[in-house]
C-alpha cells in the first residue's frame, strides 16, 4: 500500500475544510494524522498477514505449542523438533526477514531470546545451544516471517549438523581489511 497515496486521500475529505477553519487545527490534525497512520499500520500489517502462517499462529487461527508470549514477542515450538526443545521466536509485527526489520523490533525479539534460552536449559539441561535465523530461500529461509530457531544441542548425532566449511587460508590480512571496509562503507543507521 502506498501511503502517500493514502494521505493525499486524507486530505480531500469533507471535514478537512472545517477543521482547517477552526482554531483547533493543529491539535486536531495532529490527532487525527496520528489515527490514520496507526490505521494504515494495521491495514499494511493486515495485508502481510494474509498467507502468513505464522501470523495465523501469534493469531491463535492455526495452532502451536506456545513457549512464550508477551505484547511484542511470540515463541512456539518449531513442528520439526529437530532436537527437543526447538522453539521458533518471533515479533508480532509481521517482518519478512531480518533486511527489513526495524531495529527497535530486532530489539524487542532479542531481548528475550537469552529468558527463553535459559528456561530451555532448566527444562530438558542441554549441553548448549544454536541460535539459527535464515534470511532468503538460498539460506534456508523457508517462511517469510523474521523467526529465530533456540535449537538445544544434547552432543554428537543430536539432530543439528551445522555445516561450516573456513577458508582462512583464501584470506590475507589485506583481504579481510578490504572486505571489512567495503561493508562499513554501506553501514546505515
Ligand atoms: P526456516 O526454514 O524459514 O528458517 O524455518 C521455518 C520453520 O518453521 C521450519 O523449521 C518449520 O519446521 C517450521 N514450521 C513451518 N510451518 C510450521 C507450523 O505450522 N507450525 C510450527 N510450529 N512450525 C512450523
Ligand atoms: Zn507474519
């Protein structure tokens, strides 16, 4: 949805004129530009929402073995329990992946990723545990609402074999320096 559109829209409306006459104007365009951009919020977010099953979950429409819920946070065992214990955390604010998601949101979802790590520890003692989050399909990412896996890890042949291959050796000290500057030069707050 285009939000500018939307606002132009706004401002056609009959009440426009009579609000602009009173002296009221600013306050009340103030509050009534702040409904309309939390209703336009609701309405992009209704649209993401539409074939998100995860959105469906945090909604109750599909069902899930809730882990943990607060107002911004959601988390659910993943179905495939690749080791006992896989728990999926997510923000309510539909995100597709972590390009796109605001950083008071990455804010909130990690904020409690280290509570729900540890009550997994006191619940089933794993000897450790992977934090997984896939962005794009060439990285696994498979549903489009920014999750993060809590995968507990029990030792060898546990489920989860992370597939890591170095190449140190492809790599001087110049190379890395290179590679290190041309990322911080697109660095945006
Ligand atoms: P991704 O591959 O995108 O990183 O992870 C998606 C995860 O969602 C998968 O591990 C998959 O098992 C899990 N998943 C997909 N559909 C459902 C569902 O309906 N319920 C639950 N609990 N997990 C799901
Ligand atoms: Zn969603």
């Amino acid at each position: 949805m285009n939000r500018s559109t939307n606002y132009g829209k706004f401002f056609r409306h009959p009440l426009t004129s009579l609000i602009q006459n009173s002296l009221l104007y600013p306050v009340q365009l103030y509050t009534i530009d702040k409904r309309l951009h939390f209703k336009l919020d609701r309405e992009e977010q209704k649209m993401a929402h539409e074939d998100c099953i995860f959105c469906k979950i945090i909604d109750g429409d599909i069902p899930s073995a809730k882990v943990y819920e607060d107002d911004k946070v959601y988390a659910f065992l993943d179905i495939s329990q690749v080791t006992k214990g896989h728990t999926l955390v997510i923000p309510k604010e539909h995100t597709k992946n972590i390009y796109e998601t605001p950083p008071e949101t990455a804010k909130e979802l990690f904020s409690r990723i280290p509570v729900i790590a540890n009550a997994i520890r006191d619940a089933y003692q794993p000897l450790g545990i992977n934090l997984l989050n896939n962005n794009e399909p060439v990285a696994e990412q498979s549903v489009f609402h920014l999750h993060v896996h809590l995968i507990p890890r029990y030792g060898d042949g546990d489920g989860y074999t992370p597939n890591w291959i170095t190449h140190t050796e492809d790599y001087t000290s110049d190379d890395l320096q290179a590679v290190a500057k041309a990322i911080n030069e697109q660095i945006k707050h």
